[in-house]
C-alpha cells in the first residue's frame, strides 16, 4: 500500500491507494477516531459490487451503518438530490462526528462531499474513490460541488476529506471506455508537471490496461502525488491550479456542446491534443512532443479527432465557461512535455485552425 500525505495545515491528511483496501475501512476509521455512527453514500452499481464488503467492514468495527444511494448520473449532482440526503441524514440522527463515506466515482464524490461539506455545517468526509477518474483525480483536490442550470460544479465548497482510500481492486469492474477515459487526466498530469512519469506511461499502458496491480498502484499514487503538490501549493484555485485546466479550455465546450455523449475524459483527450497543437503553433512546442501525447491518447484508448459538432457551438461554448480573463479565452498550455504555462494570446482563428486540423 503507498500513502501520500497532502500537506495543508489543519486540513493535511493521507490518501491510501492499494488493493484489497475496503475490508480494512472500519478499521482505518477507527483509527482516525470515529466511532459510532457511518454514513456510505452511493450509486445501485458500486452498491451492487461493493457496498456491502464497505458495510461489512464498518460494521465489524463496531459501526452502526447507513447506506443510502442515489440513481447514477450527472444528473443527480444536484440541490434536489443533496436535499434528500440531509433527509435522510436526518432520520438516521447523523451527528457532527459522523463520517460520511464517498463511495463511487467523481459524481458520487463530489455530490456526498457537498453534503458532508453542508450538513451541520460540515462533517467528517471520506473519500472512497472506485473510478480510475476519481482514484487518479476528482478525489483530490478538496473540491465539492453540485451543479446548478447553468453552473455546473459551481455551488460548492473545498473541503477536504479526513483521508482517502483508493482500493485498486475495485477499477477490475469497469468497463474499458470507463477505464480509457480516467486515463484522460492522468496523462494530463504528465504532459503539464512530469515529463518522466508521462514516459512511464508511455512504457507502461499496456499493463494499465490489463490491471496489472503495481503498475496502476505506481500510475495512481504519482498523478495522486502531482495533484496534491498543486493543490498544497494554490488550495483555493487562485493561481498555479490553473495549469490543470490543460485540455479542458476545449474539451469543456465538447462536453457540453455534445450534451455529455462525449465524457469527461474524452472531451479532455480531444482538447489536451488540440491545445497542444495550439503551442504547437505559437511556435512552443515541438511537432515531436505533439505527435508522442497524440500517440499516447490514442493508445491509452482516447478519441484523436472531434466529434461532428458544430465549430461555432463550441467558440460559444468556450465563451460561456469559467476559462476567460477580462474578456479573452484563458489557455493552459504544455511548453514541452512536463511544463505548462498560462497564457490569454490565443487568436480565435488559431482556436478554429486547432480543432479541424
Ligand atoms: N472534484 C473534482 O475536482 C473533479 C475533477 C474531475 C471530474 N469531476 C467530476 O467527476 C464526475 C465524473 O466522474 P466519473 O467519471 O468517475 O463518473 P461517475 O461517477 O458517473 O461514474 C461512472 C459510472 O461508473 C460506475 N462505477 C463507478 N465505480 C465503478 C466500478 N468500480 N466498477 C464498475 N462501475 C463503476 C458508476 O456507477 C457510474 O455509472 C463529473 O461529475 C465531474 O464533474 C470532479
């Protein structure tokens, strides 16, 4: 098992990645000094394969249980759905000691974390990642949110979890797009902070792909190690986190001009080879270096090409997200594989000319 400590202070706490870890969940708590009371908060399919394993542990710690579940899907990332878990919460008298446990991917993470953010004013939060997505990205990072009309994932806290515990095991059940696209953001923390571990991808995506345990513990304990170092350093988004918008400038407006056909990672894939060829053609980075993260996308099972959507959709789409600095689109570009910078200097032409090319 690795252990990486985020340093934040008051808030530091560890993130666990290993395999086999959910049957040690009850006591990891224990040891952190819950008693009582738990809360799991989860979708029917992670509660089909692993809730009850996640129960069984708690409970034989000595932990009265509740696991509540909410229908799977974007969707459910909502006031509404939050509403009925401090329902519910509520009913099972959930104190301000009482831990609630995140286990599912970065829907399931960010919804249950917005409510342990709110509910009395915020209460123990357990992230238990099981998407690749999650374990090697959303679960770090302390953001919590719901979406609302127009402002996806913008009613919301950072809070940070009490610990996090990313169980490998658990990634053998997803399918191979799911798998795929939660490599999207881990080839992102390469291609912006570090040019060795994206060799090491580069190496090793055979063996991420079949499961091979102690390459994907490697693989999740260095994008883990990569976002944490950020976020120590920028906790509340002011600055250098930015660089982790890398691919999403674009790949936002995919999602969304699609109406999430396109998921997360993949519109992510698209938009990291996109601006890279944007770089590219600022005169940064080589046609070498553009040429090895597409290779790497499209062997990590990544769409290369957009999708048939209309050009001008996504111009607008851009316009309308979060990425834009007194009225200019705001970019984060790789220098060279391993380095980003940020940068407002791109022409809308060069945009357009990026995404057809
Ligand atoms: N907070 C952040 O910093 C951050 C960063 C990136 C993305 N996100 C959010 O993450 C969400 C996407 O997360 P996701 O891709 O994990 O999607 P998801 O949570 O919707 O999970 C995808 C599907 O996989 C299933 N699933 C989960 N674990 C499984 C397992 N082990 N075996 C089989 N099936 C399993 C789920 O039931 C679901 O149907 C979006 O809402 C996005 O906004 C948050």
């Amino acid at each position: 098992m690795k252990n990486i400590r985020v340093r934040l202070g008051r808030r530091s706490y560890n993130i666990r990645i290993g395999t086999g870890l959910l049957t040690q969940v009850g006591p990891m708590l224990k040891e952190m000094g819950c008693a009582g009371k738990a809360v799991i908060i989860t979708d029917p399919t992670v509660k089909k394969l692993y809730g009850r394993s996640l129960k069984q542990s708690l409970t034989a710690s000595g932990f009265k249980v509740a696991l509540l579940e909410v229908p799977e899907g974007e969707e459910q990332k909502s006031l509404e759905t939050a509403g009925r878990l401090y329902n519910e919460l509520t009913k099972f008298y959930a104190e301000r000691t009482t831990p609630i446990l995140a286990l599912g991917g970065g829907v399931i993470g960010d919804l249950a974390g917005f409510v342990a953010a709110t509910y009395l004013r915020g209460v123990p939060l357990v992230q238990i990642p099981t998407t690749l997505l999650a374990q090697g990205d959303s679960s770090i990072g302390g953001k919590v949110a719901v979406n609302h009309g127009l402002l996806k994932n913008k009613i919301g806290a950072f809070y940070h979890p009490r610990l996090t515990i990313s169980d490998i095991s658990t990634l053998k059940t997803l399918s191979p797009r799911e798998l795929s696209d939660g490599l999207a953001e881990i080839i992102k923390h390469g291609v912006i902070l570090d040019g060795e571990f994206f060799s090491y991808l580069e190496e090793n995506l055979d063996k991420i792909k079949s499961l091979d345990d102690q390459v994907l513990e490697r693989v999740i304990s260095r994008s883990a190690k990569i976002k944490a170092g950020v976020v120590e350093k920028d906790e509340l988004d002011l600055g250098l986190r930015n660089i982790l918008n890398y691919g999403h400038t674009v790949g936002h407006a995919i999602e969304s001009v699609s109406e999430l056909k396109v998921w997360h990672g993949e519109a992510v894939a698209i938009g990291m080879l996109a601006e890279a060829r944007i770089s590219n053609r600022l005169g940064i980075l080589t046609e070498d270096e553009v040429a090895r993260i597409k290779n790497l996308i499209a062997q990590a099972g990544l769409p290369t090409e957009l999708p048939s959507l209309e050009l001008e959709k996504l111009i607008q789409a851009m316009k309308h997200d979060k990425k834009i600095l007194q009225g200019k689109l705001k970019f984060a570009l790789p220098k060279s594989i391993g380095e980003a910078f940020i940068t407002d200097e791109v022409s809308p032409s060069l945009i357009e000319k990026a995404l057809v090319e």
